[in-house]
C-alpha cells in the first residue's frame, strides 16, 4: 500500500522526461538535419597560398631537364624567366572564381576559372626598352563530394579536370632594335584534393583545401624581328605537376533542405 501513490510520480516524471528530451530534440533538428548543399548555389573566391611545382620535359629525350617552383603568398607575381621554362609556366599562383550547385544532399557540381597576369618592364639608361608580359587562365569544371552535408565544419572530396592556356611575350623596342618574341600554350589538366568548409553562417564559410594537379603542356612560338616573322606549329613541351595549399571563401545562397 504505501508504493502505489509512488506510481503515479514514476509515471508523470517519466512522461516529463520524455517530453522534456522530445522538445530538446525538435529544437536541435533544424541545426543538425540541415543540409546545407542540396538544392544551394556555392559562389568562390580561392587561391593557392602555398605551392610546390615540379616540371620537365615531355616526351623525354635524352637528357631531361627539370625545374622546381616552391611559392608562397596569395595571387603572388609569377617569377622571371629561366631557361629552357616560360616564366610562370608551370607553377603559378592564380586567382580563382567559381559557381556551383547542389545536384544531391552530398554532391555539388560547379566549374572554376582561373586567372593570373605578370608584367615586367626593364627600365634603363638606353633607348632600348624591354618588357615582358605573362597572361594565364584555366576552367576547371568540378565535382564535389561531401560525405557530411550537415553542421558547421563540411569535410568534402574534390575531383577536377579542364584546360589551361597561357601566353607568355617578349618586346624589345628602340633604335634600330624592334623584335617581339611570343610563346602560346595549351595544357590538359586534371587534378584531385579534399579540404573543409567552415560555415561562419548558414551563408558564408571559409573554405581549405590541399589540391593535386596534373598538366601536360604543349606550345607554338612565333617571332618577328624587324620586318621577318617565324611561326612554329603545336608541339610537346612540358609537363608537370603541383601540390598546393588553397584558400578561400565561400557563399551559398538558395533553398536547401
């Protein structure tokens, strides 16, 4: 007799606390059950603040001659000319935009293009001028892959492929001098990295990323000294690859779920 009013206490403590851990978890639903990729547009701005490039030639022939560019520093100037490697070709800091769009709750399909220019002029006590000048862009359409689409830290995988073409020209100019050396290159490229992006709010994150591309370069030449110009036709010239450290930042706007 004295357990039985003990009953009724059990029973409302217990439906208290199941209704009590029911209200905890509908509150804790929208942050956690939020996918903040599908049906999302993803607008980026990255560049590759460390890098490491290693070159050669390609085919190989003979003896083989390699290069190898560590760079660090955001959109950095490309450096001067080496010989027997254009200048900024390979190993080049670019400034990247993008566009993506949740196709599925773990799946984000975008492209990328990116962007990188040097001018470099020799001024002197001479009437002979010479100036250099270096244009670069690749388009990288992508797939990402995030195996944790909710929260705010958005572990993802990242395959890319695309082409690159670059430009790389040289002008002397003065009395009795006036030649102009241009060298055109195109590179098939792919590459494969993983990072985070860090939602600072549900519209912006910072995003992180270790990248690994792979490019094979081909060139044409042509060059004018005086009135006598010389062309030469599209050839293998190098091939390289890098390994880079990228950072950005993101927005995503749009309906998701």
């Amino acid at each position: 007799m004295p357990r039985r009013p003990l009953l009724p206490l059990l029973s409302l403590s217990t439906l208290l606390l199941v209704a009590g851990a029911s209200v905890t978890a509908s509150a804790a639903d929208p942050v956690d059950a939020t996918n903040r990729v599908h049906r999302r547009f993803r607008f980026h701005i990255d560049t590759e603040a460390l890098n490491w490039t290693h070159a050669r030639e390609f085919p190989v022939e003979g003896d083989v001659s390699r290069n190898n560019t560590i760079g660090l520093g955001f959109a950095r100037p490309l450096e001067g000319d080496k010989p027997g490697v254009p200048a900024g070709v390979p190993g080049t800091s670019m400034f990247g935009l993008g566009l993506g769009y949740g196709i599925t709750p773990y799946l984000i399909l975008g492209a990328r293009i990116g962007l990188a220019f040097d001018h470099r002029g020799t001024p002197n006590d001479t009437d002979i001028k010479t100036t250099d000048n270096f244009f670069q862009t690749i388009f990288n359409p992508y797939l990402e892959i995030l195996p944790l689409p909710r929260g705010r830290v958005l572990p993802f995988i990242l395959v890319r492929t695309g082409f690159s073409a670059a430009a790389f020209g040289n002008r002397v100019s003065g009395p009795g001098a006036d030649s102009l050396n241009r060298t055109s290159f195109i590179a098939p490229t792919i590459g494969v990295g993983g990072g985070i992006h860090f939602l600072v709010t549900d519209f912006f994150s910072l995003d992180a990323s270790l990248m690994f591309d792979y490019r094979w370069y081909f060139q044409k030449g042509r060059s004018r000294v005086n009135d006598i110009t010389t062309t030469s036709s599209w050839e293998p010239s190098l091939q390289s690859f890098t390994l880079a450290a990228v950072l950005g930042f993101s927005v995503w706007f749009g309906g998701g779920r």
